[in-house]
C-alpha cells in the first residue's frame, strides 16, 4: 500500500535522508520516496501505518509532518 505525507522544512539531499531512514526504520515499511521540490513523502507499506508513528519518525530527523 502507497501513502503519502507532507514533510515541512526540507531543503537538500541530507534532509531527503534522514526523512527516509527514520520513516524506513517504522514496521512494516518496504520503501520511501521523497520529492524534495514538493515536500511529498511517498510510503510504501505492507498495512497502513499509524500516522502519529510516521510524525513521531518525522520530528525525530528533525521536520515536521503537514496534515
């Protein structure tokens, strides 16, 4: 299954990285896309994620999830 988020405050590639690491490091995460110019976060997963755990990954790399 495919959700996308919206992450505020990414400027450069380091950000796409952390982003990807924390949200990739959540159970049952099988890949992360970023669009860095849009801000989208595109997570690929075996069953819906908790949307406070992929915040919870988000502030942790040091952004902000947009609802």
């Amino acid at each position: 299954m495919e959700t996308v988020y919206r992450v505020k405050g990414m400027t450069c590639g380091h950000c796409v990285n952390a982003v990807s690491a924390e949200i990739g490091k959540l159970a049952g995460v099988t890949g992360v896309t970023v669009d860095l110019a849009t801000g989208a976060v595109t997570v690929t997963s075996e069953a819906p994620l908790d949307r406070q755990a992929v915040a919870a990954a988000v502030e942790e790399a040091g952004y902000e999830l947009v609802s």
